[in-house]
C-alpha cells in the first residue's frame, strides 16, 4: 500500500509540472546578463574575441562578413554541437569576450538604445495619449 502512495504521489507530482512549465516566460535582450546571440558590431570599438581565428564548422561563403556572436564557454568549446542553435554553423564565427560584451559593448547599446525605449507611443488606430 505504501508503495501504491508513493506512485499515485509522484504521478500526480509529473502531471502538475507541465502545467506550471508552460506559463512561465522569459525574455532575455541584448544588454542583459543572460544574453546570449549574434551582436551587431558595427561602430562599436574592435572585439575582443576569444580564439584569434574563426570558427567555421560547415561550408562558408567567403562573400559574407564574419559574425560575431557571445556564447557560453561550453557551447564555444564544442562549437559543432551548438552551432546550430545560433544559425550559425555555415559561418565565420569569432565569439567575443565576456568583459569586453559587458565592459564597451553593454554601456553603449544602453545608450544608444535608451531613446528608443523613451520615445516608444502606441500606434494603435484610435489611440490619443492626451485622454
């Protein structure tokens, strides 16, 4: 009987869980500490990267820039099993130094980014902000 509890316990235990799992989100952006992705370089300061040349798993077109990208420290080890999660295993990659993201590219993407955030009005058809 006892064994019987036990199961009928877990069981319900397993059932629960999915429900709970599906009502949470979570967006991570650019600028945050969970951030994880491609990063448009453009007129930020030279990368600091982490291996001196690109990673490249797949056929690359040479016709097309190299990407920069900030990654866990495991997925940049074992780039062939997790270039795929960032569409990125027909690339030139350089993965990009954690202190550097945090340190020069964070601070000005903030700035950058700010009046944007500030300046956002809803489009919606009919809405007047001065109700």
């Amino acid at each position: 009987m006892k064994r019987f509890l036990i199961a009928a316990a877990l069981s319900a235990v397993a059932l629960t869980t999915p429900a709970f799992a599906s009502d949470v989100g979570v967006s991570v952006n650019i600028g945050q500490p969970g951030f994880y992705g491609r990063l448009d370089i453009g007129d930020y300061p030279q990368p600091q990267v982490i291996y001196r040349r690109p990673i490249i798993i797949d056929r690359v077109y040479e016709d097309r820039p190299p990407i920069y990208l900030r990654v866990p420290p495991r997925h940049a080890r074992h780039w062939n099993r997790y270039c795929g999660e960032y569409n990125a295993c027909g690339e030139r990659v350089f993965f990009v130094q954690d202190n550097w993201y945090r340190r020069e590219y964070v601070p000005r993407y903030r700035e950058h980014n700010r009046d944007r955030h500030d300046d956002r009005r809803d489009d919606r058809r009919g809405y007047r902000g001065d109700r």
